[in-house]
C-alpha cells in the first residue's frame, strides 16, 4: 500500500489490526489462490478457505438454493451449491451475436434456467454449477466479454445513462465509461490463467515480482467501488448512491465538454450500527473531458491508501471522506490529478426512469425499451415467455441491446424498416404490455432464494406488493401519478431502496424496516419511519400516507416531497448523526 506519510489524518485505522480479507488479498497469489486445485475437488459443490472468498474478484458469488436447504439438511446432504456469475459489461451495452450465446449457455447449464438483468447495467447468471464454471468463462472470453472485477474489492461495472435519443453525447459518454472501466481494471493475469487457460501458475517470489497492480496494488481496494456517468436530466444511474460520479457537461455545441465530479455516495447500512449509513455523493468539481482518467485514478488510488482496511463496514469510500475531511481528501486527489478541480458546472436531473416504448434518437433510427420487472428473464410463466422473446429478438435485431440501470431493456438502434417487425416479436412475448407507472418505478434485488445475505423477500414479493399499492393509488384517485418504490432483502443496498420515496428494507421472514422521504431525481435519502413492520401493517401506513398525499398535496407535487413539507417525516441532512433519528419520524394517528 503506498500511502503518502506526509498525510495522517484518516489513516488512524492503521493502529488497528486489519482485516481477515486484507490477508486472504495479499496471499493470493495476484487473485489465483489455489482455485484450481478446488475445481476439481467433486466432494463439494463449493469452494474452500480464501477461495470462496477470491472467486468474488473475479465476478462470482457462492450460493445456495435456500428454499430447500433445510430439506438437504434433513438428508444429511451438503446444501445445493453453485454460483451467480456478474458480465462485465460497462454501459451495458451487449451485441444480439452475444446475447444467442449466453441464453443459449443459460439454458443448458444454469439451474435456473434464467437471466437476470442488474441494476447495474449487465446480466446474472444464478445457479451455475461448479463444473461449468471454466466452460462459461471460456464462453464469455470467446465472444469478447469478462466478468472480472464485478465483484469484491474492485472498481465495478461502470454504469452510463441509457439514454435512447441523444445518441451521439451517449456515445460520447459510454466510451468514457468503457474508458475507465479499462483503466481501473486489475493487471494480473490470473482471471486468465484459472478461467481461460486453466493452467496452474506455481507462486515463487520471482514470479510475484514479474507482475503488478500500479492502480490498485496487491491488496487491492479496501472495499466494493462503484462508479457512474450520467447524462443530465435523466438520473437513471442513481448517481448520488456511487462511489464516484461523472455528470457529463455539454458545451455551446451541444458536445461533450466535461464532467462534473461527485464522490462519496453510499446506500448499505447494518441494521442497529449507528456507524454505518447510506450517504449521497458529493460535489468535488468539474474537470475537462480529457482528464477523466487522469481523474480516476488520484480518485481511487487515494481510497486505495486511506480506506479503512481493519473495519470493512467503514471502509467504503464516504466514511475515507468522513475520516479525511471533505477538504482533506480533496486536497489529497488534487495533489494525485496534479491540477485542481475546477468550479462545479451548473446541472439539474429531473427524473430516473426509462422511457418505455418506442423513442426516436437525433441520428433518426428508433429505440425500444422494454419494461422487465425485477430484471427477470424466464420461460415460467407460459403467457409471457420473456426469455424466449429476448432470445427471438436477438435472431432478428441488427442494432444492438442496452440493460438500463433500472433493470429493462432498450433494443437499441432500429432502422425505420425494421420497426414493425421487432415490435411484432416484443408483442407476442409479453414484452410490451401496458403497466402502471407504480409499476414501472417500482424495483427489487434478488433476494431469495439464492442471495445467502437475504432476510426477507424482494424479488418474489416485488409483484403482489406493488398491485396492492396500484389498489391504494386507485382508491385515492391518484392511479394516473406513482410513488418510487423499491425493495431490498438486506441493508446491504443492492435494490437501491434508499434513494426511493418508499423503501421496504428486509429485517427478517416477512418484516421490513419502512423508509418514506426520498424525492423522485434521487438527489434525497429516505428516513427510517417505521421498524419491523409486516407487508400488511405496511400497507396499512401507506394507506394513510397516500390518502392524506391526494387530499393535501400541491400541484404535481410527489410522494416524498409532500411527506417532509407535510412533517410526517424530516429531511435527512446530516447522514452519520441524522439518519437513524427516530424522533424525526413522526407516525401518522389513526383516525
């Protein structure tokens, strides 16, 4: 770790002694570990020691299937492993010649037999067997894609703003996301050397010395780093809940000029650990296009140095800014890029979601996204095969595909001549039925039954929750407006839910923590209303809410906003002393 000794303050982490997970890093051979050795291990369907842990760096998680771990468990049988395997896929922009290839890999290998798109803009694999494994990577390196560094502590997918119609700045924008995804990606060779080639790499100290990390050193980054560009007004990358964010700036021409720099935002939490909390980035400065990368890394290598490598539930890179002071760590970025931000350029987001149906771009060829709820891809329900549909629209598609932040799907790039055709084959698969905005602004991660972090459902329990909504909205008469909704089965913050205006975090089977306050840009964190409360006492606060938002709002005034103007709740101002206040969560009485 190359820490500059001339600073000290932040770094007071250092008398403590570092975490297991700094050890496992700096032991494993540049991320090799003996992984070799565990894939051919049949006696388990998982992995052993460090590997469990190492595999993540290269974009996989350990997994079981949990509705039938205590049925295994009966059966004195080892609990059905596998793995979620995450695409590096920056932008989310994905070829129709790749995607006939990773359904086609889904169906015939993965338990699931489905797809998931992420609110991080790339593809899901869950259920993949350990044997499988070298066969997917070789896969994915066969038609030019990757998975590592999707994972752990890395710089992750880079998410970049969908957006359909602006197509030349988007594609400005997305070179710059593909851009710093390359330059933050890991040097070693060992993704290489397990997945692809399969050779075991023997670990002497002459080999060690050959290779490097010169961005994020041996150790790697103390914490999961996620970064964003996004192009104003729409926030469809929730901008204000990454590590690092770069908000493109236009110039009189309309061209990419530069970007805004936001650092610092955060959503996972713990439950009951006041030192831990959601934190929204905050502004740092502008900087010219062409120093973008120049930017990144004095960015990232300065959390690389002062991050908090003994506490990793204080090691992402807000608390290193709460640590070094908001001036300190600027001071510290600059001192790395070699020149100083400039004054932060005027913006304004206005809204998050995707624009659904049909969108004409400036270059004149059309975009189509479609609504896929919770991102899930699968055959099960024979009415809408959605899978199949995706698959179908592959074999047809010419342009080419973009997973949106919000978890949908844009077939992107469709000449006038081709619009008919593609739209007949979304049609026949379900893939443009006509949803409720509650529905499209509503959002989930997995939960169960694979995600071993999982304390309640938000996948499986996404549907039925938003029509009992959709049926509150209706009794108020505010069936034509929406309320961002979204559900997470844990506080480790992967559905977003703490920049919604209504967010359902899981406490335990069938109890959520209930979180009310965010706005609709997503520039606002909810606040803890209510605490371990079930679907139905839920439902009957947001009856409530909702009856006194129709009656007693201002014109067009939403959700969140209305209930902080109202008192119901108050603002979240000052995340590390204000958010767990319950005292500024006022209920509301019953009648």
């Amino acid at each position: 770790m190359m820490t500059d000794t001339k600073n000290k303050k932040g770094l007071e982490w250092q008398q403590q002694p570092l975490s297991d997970n700094e050890r496992l890093k700096a032991e494993g051979n540049f991320l090799r570990g003996t992984i070799l050795d565990d894939l051919k291990d049949g006696l388990t369907g998982g992995f052993r020691g460090d590997n469990f842990q190492l595999i993540r760096f290269h974009g996989m998680y350990e997994q079981d299937d949990r509705d039938i771990r205590a049925e295994r468990l009966d059966e004195k049988l080892e609990p059905r492993k596998f793995m979620l395997l995450r695409c590096r896929l920056p932008g989310g922009i994905i070829k129709p010649a790749q995607w006939l290839e990773i359904d086609k890999f889904a169906r015939e290998n993965c338990y699931y037999r489905s797809i998931r798109l992420t609110n991080r803009q790339t593809f899901q694999y869950h259920g993949v067997p350990k044997t499988k494994l070298q066969d997917m990577h070789r896969l994915l390196h066969k038609i030019g894609l990757d998975s590592i560094a999707t994972a752990s502590d890395m710089n992750r997918n880079v998410l970049c703003t969908s957006n359909p119609i602006e197509s030349e700045l988007h594609q400005e924008a997305y070179e710059w996301a593909k851009k710093i995804s390359e330059h933050l990606l890991p040097r070693t060779n060992g993704y290489l050397d397990v997945w692809v080639s399969g050779q075991k790499v023997q670990s002497s100290d002459s080999f060690l010395a050959q290779e490097d990390e010169p961005i994020l050193g041996k150790t790697y980054l103390p914490r999961k780093y996620k970064t964003t560009v996004s192009i104003p007004p729409l926030n469809d990358v929730d901008v204000f809940g990454n590590d690092m964010n770069f908000v493109a700036i236009k110039d009189e021409n309309g061209k990419l000029a530069g970007f805004n720099v936001l650092i610092g935002g955060g959503l996972s939490m713990e439950h009951g650990n006041t030192a831990t909390y959601p934190h929204v980035a905050l502004e740092f400065g502008y900087i010219p296009r062409d120093q973008i990368l120049q930017a990144a890394e004095a960015i990232v290598t300065t959390q690389r140095d002062f991050g908090n490598r003994a506490d990793r539930k204080n090691a992402r890179t807000r608390y290193t800014i709460q640590n070094m002071t908001f001036e300190g760590f600027k001071a510290e970025v600059e001192r790395r890029m070699g020149f100083p931000f400039e004054a932060i350029r005027p913006y304004k987001f206005t809204e998050r979601g995707d624009r659904l149906g049909w969108v004409k771009g400036i270059d004149n060829k059309w975009h189509l996204t479609l609504f896929v709820e919770s991102g899930r891809l699968t055959d099960n329900d024979p009415n809408k095969p959605l899978m199949t549909g995706v698959l179908e629209l592959a074999k047809v598609h010419k342009g080419d595909f973009r997973i949106t932040a919000n978890q949908n799907l844009i077939v992107a790039g469709v000449a006038e001549e081709d619009k008919a055709e593609i739209e007949s084959i979304a049609r026949k698969y379900g893939l443009m039925e006509k949803i409720s905005k509650q529905r499209e602004y509503s959002m989930s991660c997995v939960s169960f039954p694979t995600c071993p972090l999982a304390m309640a459902e938000a996948e499986r329990e996404l549907p039925s929750f938003v029509t009992e909504v959709e049926k509150l909205l209706a009794k108020h008469n505010v069936a034509d407006d929406y309320i961002i909704t979204r559900i997470t089965g844990c506080p480790n913050g992967c559905g977003r839910a703490m920049l919604s205006e209504v967010g359902l975090v899981g406490k335990a089977i069938g109890r959520y923590n209930l979180h009310i306050g965010g706005d609709r840009p997503g520039y606002r964190i909810p606040r803890l209303y209510q605490e371990n409360k079930t679907i139905p006492e839920i439902l009957v606060e947001l009856d409530r809410l909702i009856g006194r938002w129709a009656t007693e709002r201002h014109q067009d005034e939403a959700f969140g906003d209305f209930v902080i103007r109202a008192g119901i709740v108050a603002p979240v101002v000052n995340a590390p002393v204000d958010f767990w206040d319950a005292s500024k969560a006022i209920p509301v009485k019953t009648a």
